[in-house]
C-alpha cells in the first residue's frame, strides 16, 4: 500500500481550497477493492458518471490494477493514467480522478459535461447564401467545425496553455505544406512569451501578437465563421482558436480583408466586385464626409454650390453654435445614443433609439439648437460606418479626428491627414505582409481579388502578399 484512500483524497481537496463543487467518493468493489474518486461535480456529465464509471466500478469482482480498470473504462471517452503532479491540473479541467492504495499512478477520465452554445450564424457576419454556422464559447465544438472543413492529414493543430491562473487552452491551427513555418513559429513564440494571469477571450492576445499595439489600426483578423477561417487558412495564414471565446484569430492581416466578406465568394463576382466598391464609398462616407461638410462651411463656402449654400444658411440661421461645435454635439449625441441602446435591455433599448433619434433630433431642430443638414450628414456618416462592421470602432475615432482637422485646418488639413494615414499604414508590416498589398506594394496576380474581382476559375495562386510555400490553389 502507498497511500491511505481517504487520507489522499482529503489532500487534494485541501489543495483545491475545500471549494463547495470538489467531490470525493470512496467506493468498495464486491471484489472488496477500496477505489477513490475526486472530481468536480459542476464540471461532469453526471448521469455518465453513475452509469459509466461508479456502476461498472461497483460491480467488479476481482482485485484490479489501474491498467485493468483503464480498460473497462475505455468504452467512456478519453481514459488515461497520469502522476500525482498532474492531478490537480486534471481535476480544475473537468476530469474524474481514480486511485487505488496499491499504485502510485492515477486515471483520469474525461466525461466534461457544462452549458455550451449551440452553433449560430454570427451577428456580424449574416449571409444570404453560404455556411450560416459561427463559432461558439467551447473550444472543442470549434476544432470540429474547422476539422469538417478539412478532412486532410495536412491539418495541423497545435496545444498551448496562457495565463497563469485561468491556464487558458489555446490551439494554433494550420495547413502543413501552405503555411509558412516561419510565421507559425514566430506566432508560437509570442504566444508561449505571454505572461498574464488570466485569458478570458481571444481579445486578450491580440496586442500580444500585434507588431504595433499601440497603433490604431487593427493588424489581426478576428473571425466568427469557420468556412472564412478555412479559407483564409487555405491561403497560407494561421488561426489562434482560443477556449471560452466565439472569436478566431487569423495572421497575417491586411487591411483589404476588411472590405472583403464571404459574401462577395457566394454570388456573382460581378455583384462581389460592385458591393466591394460600395463599402470603399461608404468608408470614405464614415470618416471624411463630415469633415469636409465643415470645412466648406467655414473655410470653403466661396466653392460651395450656390443652392445648396443658400439651403444651409437659411437652416443654420440663428443657431447658437458654430459649425464645429455644432458637429461636435451632433456626433457625440448619436454616440450616446448607441452606447444607451447597446446595454440596455432589447425592449428598452428600441424605446431609447426611437424617442433619441425622432423625438429628440426632431426637437433639437424645431427648438434651433442643430441644423438639419448637420444631422442628415453625421446620420449617414454614423450608419456608413457599419459597411464595414470589423473597423467600426477604430472609424468611429479617425472620423472625430477628421473632425478635429478639418474643423481647424480646412481641406488641406483633411488632405494632409488622409495622405500621412495612407503613408503609416503602407509602413505597417503583418508576419511579413505589407499592410496595404496587393496595392502597397502592387502585386499583380493578387489584384485578381483585391476591390475588383475575378472569376474563381482565374485564381489559380495564392496570395503573393505574404509568405506560403506552396502558390498553386489550381491547376
């Protein structure tokens, strides 16, 4: 004998704080065997245990060894023996720990069983034809749903554990034979360097794995879908699947992924084209529109259509603001509405949109404090945004600093702005993808899917913008 059952099972409950959700068991087999068993009871498919693991122990005759009880065991689900130092570790992950007095080594049943989501198709990133599945909060429902895409031996998946209290699981995931083993190493690296107490969801390693986090242009993909990860794996990126979030991780990133959306692959490639198009206007729409409407009205007027000068001055009479104040308030009311509504409960937040953007617009124009065509301008200002939904945050800033510039500064502010942002981020380098290819610098065979594109029958390479070993998609 090793160990005393009972006395061994009160040591790593004491380890584990006397929670109120660790279980011990000691349970005497007709072959009058003496078993312990530790779990957490919050964390296992109960019914699995009785029936599975507590009933077959019960009814054995004979004196067993942990192999033997391995192997009646094993019809379960993933049975293994492992050390006493790995107890603890297995026991706060959801397994069943069994020890006899006689072995020094445990078994460790996994029958984890806890409240997971069905999978949905995401909020943003509805479709009208294609895959309506999203990734949910369970990393293992997320690691089929990619392996359905993929019934290759070339799929790599690779295990890793951040945080030093919550020891998150996070996969990285890759095609052996695309992806490039430069990339793959340098994103494990930085992703074994992170050293954080806890990963609560996959927004956590962004910054991590970022070459500038402090800039404000977002360098990682982050996806809801797994038939987009899938793709963009097949193209020779890498994905960071991280355990208790919806989110995947993609790298390399450029930034025309944004204006791309699976969409555009299940239609037409002449509709793919016209709708990419439309999202570049509604960008430039979001972030310069309501720059440039000041500008001309406080700097500009004498180029300004002689109607619709003569339409703002007869609303804008009398108002007790100036033309950047004016926009300011407009803006930043219409932010506050969004947040009220955003956290609010669905019955109230519907009642908080309808009396803020009829009552309250309708009013404020009635009672001369903001102009119609101040508010026509920041609404569909406000709205373009969500043509691009992924960079709405980071628009929603650069459309204040456009603001700010071109409320001081004029068109040539505005101008001055728009070429210094363009310059920063063609300097910006993702895994060894420049941020702005295929246009800065121009790749030819990648213009093929960049704002215009092509028949799917015409892309027979991959991307050239960053690095993968092999270049031919088809023959």
């Amino acid at each position: 004998m090793f160990f005393n059952i009972e006395k061994k099972l009160q040591d790593f409950k004491k380890e584990l704080n006397d929670s109120m959700d660790v279980s011990v068991k000691v349970i005497e087999t007709l072959g009058t065997q003496k078993i312990g068993l530790i779990y957490l009871k919050s964390m296992i498919d109960n019914q699995l245990f009785m029936e599975g693991v507590c009933k077959p122990l019960t009814l054995t005759k004979q004196v067993c060894s942990l192999d033997e009880f391995k192997s009646k065991l094993i019809n379960l689900a993933d049975v293994k023996i492992i050390k006493e130092n790995e107890v603890i570790e297995n026991i706060v992950k959801g397994t069943v720990i069994l020890c006899i007095e006689s072995e020094k080594q445990f078994l460790a049943i996994d029958i984890q069983k806890y409240p997971a989501r069905l999978p949905a198709e995401p909020p943003t990133s509805a479709v009208i034809q294609g895959p309506r599945e999203g990734f949910v909060e369970d990393i293992k429902t997320n690691i089929t749903l990619i392996r359905r895409k993929f019934y290759t031996k070339s799929l790599v998946l690779k295990d890793l554990h951040v945080g030093k209290y919550s020891n998150t699981h996070i996969v990285l995931a890759y095609i052996k034979g695309i992806a490039d083993k430069k990339v793959v190493k340098e994103v494990e690296e930085k992703l074994k360097q992170i050293d954080i107490d806890g990963i609560i969801d996959s927004h956590y390693i962004i910054e991590f794995l970022e070459k500038r986090p402090q800039s404000l242009f977002k360098q990682v993909g982050s996806i809801e879908k797994p038939d987009i990860v899938a793709a963009k794996m097949l193209e020779g990126r890498v994905a960071i699947i991280v355990d208790g979030s919806p989110i995947v991780l993609t790298v390399p990133f450029l930034f025309l992924e944004e204006i791309q959306s699976s969409d555009d692959y299940y239609n037409s490639h002449v509709y793919g084209a016209f709708i990419r198009i439309v999202r570049i206007i509604g960008l430039l729409i979001a972030v310069v529109l309501p720059a440039s409407y000041i500008s001309l009205r406080i700097f500009h007027f004498n180029v300004t259509p002689i109607k619709f000068l003569v339409t703002i001055t007869n609303t804008t009479k009398g108002l007790p603001f100036t033309p950047f104040f004016e926009m300011i308030f407009i803006s930043l009311l219409f932010q506050i509405l969004y947040e009220v509504s955003l956290r609010l409960p669905s019955y109230l937040g519907l009642a908080t949109s309808i009396v803020g953007a009829l009552i309250l617009g309708d009013t404020g124009v009635k009672a001369g404090l903001i102009s119609p065509p101040g508010v026509i301008i920041v609404a569909l200002a406000k709205i373009a945004l969500y043509t691009v939904p992924e960079q709405a945050y980071q628009l929603s800033l650069l459309q204040y600093l456009f603001l700010f510039v071109g409320g001081s500064l004029g068109m040539l502010g505005i101008v001055g702005l728009v070429v210094y942002l363009i310059t920063y981020m063609a300097s910006i380098d993702s895994y060894g993808a420049p941020y702005l290819a295929p246009f800065a610098p121009r790749v030819r065979k990648d213009l093929k899917d960049a704002i215009l594109m092509d028949n799917v029958r015409n892309m027979k390479t991959r991307p050239q913008s960053f690095a993968n070993k092999n270049l031919t998609r088809q023959k």
